[in-house]
C-alpha cells in the first residue's frame, strides 16, 4: 500500500511492574499467553495491521514500572499515539495517569486496562469491580476495558480501540479532530 494508506501508531504500556503489561502486548502479539516471559526493563515490538483499508504500522512500547527507571520510561512517552495504563491497584490513577497527564500528552488518547478477568471474584472485596473501575476511568474522560490473557477474552478489542482511537482521531479526552503529531506519526497512550 502507498504511504498515503499508511497509519504508523507508537503504543505504550506502562503500569507497576509485574502487573501484566508485558502480557497483554504478547497476548496481541501471538495470539495466545507465552509462559517464558524474563522481565525486561524495556521493550519494543512492531507489527503491521490494517483499519479500514490503510495499513498500520503499530509499534508497542513496554515500560518498565520501577521508580529506578522513571527518566527513561519518561523519554519512552515522546512521539506516543496511544497510552494503555495497567490498571491493577490505586497507582493506575494516583501515579501513572498523573505521570501522563502532561500538556504534551494531554491530547493523547488513554485507554485503561484490567487485567485477569476471567479470575474475577465477585464476592471478593479486594478484585476491582468493572462498574466501580469504569466510573472511576470515566471521570478522569478516559476509556477502559477488561481482558484475559489467559482466554484472550478482550486483548484484541483493546488494541482495536487504540488504533481506531488514532485513526479517527477520537478519543474520550480528545478535543482536536486529527491526533496526528508534527512528525507525521500518530498518538495515544495505553495504560
């Protein structure tokens, strides 16, 4: 296809470490839960989809969530189309959209996800709910949905989201028609 039918998306994930992050992008990745996983400080995987007749170029970028590494994944949010925020405890608001919520990145289109969620006990007071975790995600005007990497139950709807989220041009926080960044790529972050 011509450049012109061409979208390229840099997507990046950051969270805690060890909540899944690195899961989720490998679940999109293979279709399936690689059990080998040696946790990285940071990594990067390319992939070519397409949306709606264009191709896209989607780069994913996993973030490493220790404080030891805050200026490096600080540099990994430049040129960002999507951010995908792990949501597995009270930091995925009170840290990592605070972190995000920059006048650089403030246009760029977040998309909040929880994990594990064929594990879900509903009568376990300690497993985030999806209607309180949806309200929550929803005030701060961002988007959030669920999935199991296990099952693989929801991981393809949210890389669908982030892609039409860029492509479109929309996202729930998004004021401008277009996303598109000076440089040409597009933006939107993942957590």
């Amino acid at each position: 296809m011509s450049e012109k039918n061409s979208i390229s998306i840099k997507l990046v994930a950051l969270g805690d470490g060890g909540v899944g992050k690195h899961d989720i992008l490998l679940s999109y990745l293979k279709d399936h839960l690689t059990q080998d996983f040696v946790p990285q400080v940071f990594e990067n995987y390319t992939i070519q989809t397409a949306f709606e007749g264009k191709t896209v170029n989607l780069s994913l970028w996993d973030t490493a969530g220790q404080e030891t590494y805050n200026r490096l994944r600080l540099m990994s949010f430049q040129s960002s189309s999507q951010l995908l925020i792990k949501k597995a405890s009270k930091n995925a608001i009170n840290k990592w959209y605070q972190e995000v919520e920059t006048p650089e990145l403030k246009q760029v289109p977040k998309i909040f996800v929880g994990n594990n969620k064929d594990m879900r006990n509903v009568a376990n007071p300690n497993h985030v709910q999806y209607e309180a975790a949806k309200s929550n995600i929803n005030q701060l005007q961002c988007q959030y949905l669920e999935c199991s990497t296990q099952t693989q139950e929801g991981v393809k709807e949210i890389f669908d989201l982030a892609i039409r989220n860029v492509a479109l041009g929309k996202g729930v926080n998004s004021q401008n028609a277009s996303s598109k960044k000076s440089d040409g790529k597009e933006k939107c972050l993942i957590f």
